[in-house]
C-alpha cells in the first residue's frame, strides 16, 4: 500500500528523472540544440555525435547520476520500500519530461543508474554486454536492445520482482527505438563515430 510520502518520494523522482541533461549541456557549453540535429534525441549518444565525445560523456554520467544518486538515498538512508515504482517514475521522467513537452531520451543511461543502484552485478552485466555487442555491432540502438534484452533474462532467472519493471521498460525502449530498430532491418542505422569536438 502506497502512503502519501511514498506517492510524494515517486512523484519527485518523475521530476528528477525528467531533468534533460543534455539539452541543458548543450546550452550551458553553446552546442547544438540535440532537438534539431543528428537524432533529435537528448541522450548521450546524439550529443555524442553532435557534440564530441567529452560532451556525449558528460551527458552519459550526469543520466546515469539522476538515477543512481536518488535510488541509492532511497535504498540505503531511507529504507524506501516501493523503489521498483521509483525505478519506474524516473525512467518514465526521462522518456516523457514535462520540462520539454515530454519528447525526452531512450533511457538507457537511466536504466543503467538505476539498475547499478538496485543491484549493482545487474547494472555491470548490462553494461558488459553493452559494449561487448557495440565493439562487435558499433550500432549502439543494437547494444542497448541486445543488453536489455540479456539482462532481463539474467534477472528471471534470480527470481527478482524487479522483473515486472524490466519488462515494462524493455516495452518502453523498444517503443522509443522503434525507428532505430526499422533502420536497423533495412541496414540503414547510424554506427557508432567518435566526433572531434567543435
């Protein structure tokens, strides 16, 4: 049963979820605007190859930080018991941010952040076969969806009620590269390109 307090904690980790890093780094440093160039997404991998690597880095850090430092409050001062709905309100917070008329990023830095602070052998399987299917790939829509897919598996298999939410957000993710996914068939999708900075 959810308690007021509980509803209040889910409710400000939709708002801390729906922070758009890289719209605002893009800002801060005089970038492109990711709205309008590469993807038009705001996650790290646009900025990447809009903005250069350090940019899509910082990006990459401060999306997976938005998730992983509340959580870890939550899980380790605050003994939170719904934090599978806090995993969810930031995710959902990332995807569809009310700052930005809810056209945010794909989640995969937030999951990361979230999975490394619920459960940190999650968080590093996940990112294990992340990069191991993007050096192999060098698509990272691919990598993300090939490690989604693996990591909750891995987390059936633990018998972990964070699976109902694995499941949820891999329908989420697949919905948000759903045109990565069509290039991806037709051999048309963007590798991955280390730009020099601007």
């Amino acid at each position: 049963m959810f308690t007021n307090s509980d509803l209040l904690i889910i409710l400000i980790c939709y708002f801390l979820g729906s922070i758009p890093c890289g719209l605002l780094i893009s800002k801060l440093l005089r970038k492109d605007d990711p709205r309008r160039s590469g993807s038009k997404n705001i996650g790290a991998t646009n900025m990447l190859r809009i903005s250069g690597w350090k940019v899509g880095l910082l990006t990459l850090i401060l999306d997976v930080a938005k998730a992983y430092i509340p959580l870890i409050v939550l899980i380790k001062s605050l003994n939170f018991a719904h934090i599978e709905g806090a995993i969810l309100a930031i995710f959902i917070g990332h995807l569809f941010p009310v700052w930005i008329k809810f056209k945010g990023g794909k989640g995969i830095a937030v999951l990361i952040g979230s999975l490394l602070a619920y459960n940190s052998i999650y968080g590093q399987f996940y990112i294990l076969i992340w990069l191991l299917t993007a050096l192999i790939t060098r698509y990272s829509s691919l990598a993300a969806l090939v490690a989604l897919i693996s990591t909750s598996l891995f987390v059936f298999t633990k018998n972990d009620d964070l699976l109902f939410v694995m499941l949820f957000i891999l329908t989420l993710i697949i919905f948000k590269h759903k045109a990565n996914i069509s290039r991806l068939f037709k051999g048309q999708e963007s590798k991955i390109i280390l730009k020099k900075e601007n």
